[in-house]
C-alpha cells in the first residue's frame, strides 16, 4: 500500500529533481547553523502581573504556549522583523488613497 503524501511532501517529491548535491564543507557550514539555532536558553525576567495576564490571555487566543508567543515575539524583534499596527494601518491608508 502506498503511503498518502500531503501537499508539501507531494511538492518535495515532484520537486526532487531541483535539488543540487552540495559538498562536505558547506554541508557542515549548514549543519552548524541549524545547530546553532536550535540551542535554547533559559531566561528569567521579572514583568507586572498585569502584562503576564494579558500574554496569557493573548496566548490563549493564538493557540500557543505563553512562553512560546514571548519567545516568537522577541525573536521577530531582534530579526528586526517585528512591525508596529500603527504603521501597518498609515501604510494601508497611504496604498489605498492611491
């Protein structure tokens, strides 16, 4: 019986002829990365009841762990990837007044 692929296996398989071998030395340079990234940390800070009530209840509504969503937001941060509503809302105003 063959095994059901799901929508990205079935991408990667009709894909596969795309990938290009690489060599040893930037294999490891890869592997040395995603180790790297993979290596946690433990942190403690202090913060007000009240903020860690509404991460929690915030989480709550994203489906995450809240040490999880802290975690995502502060790693968005740091990546400079973290994007203020304010300026997303003067954004869209500014592309459809055009």
């Amino acid at each position: 019986m063959k095994a059901k692929l799901d929508k990205y296996e079935q991408k990667l398989e009709n894909e596969a002829e795309l990938f290009r071998p690489v060599s040893k030395k930037k294999r490891l340079q890869i592997e040395r990365i995603l180790e790297s990234a993979r290596k946690t940390k433990n942190v403690n800070i202090r913060i007000s009841e009240a903020d860690l009530a509404k991460l929690k209840q915030r989480s709550f509504e994203e489906g995450l762990p809240y040490q999880t969503l802290i975690a995502s937001v502060l790693h968005r941060f740091v990546n400079d990837r973290l994007v203020d509503e304010t300026t997303i809302r003067k954004y869209n105003f500014l592309v459809q007044s055009k």
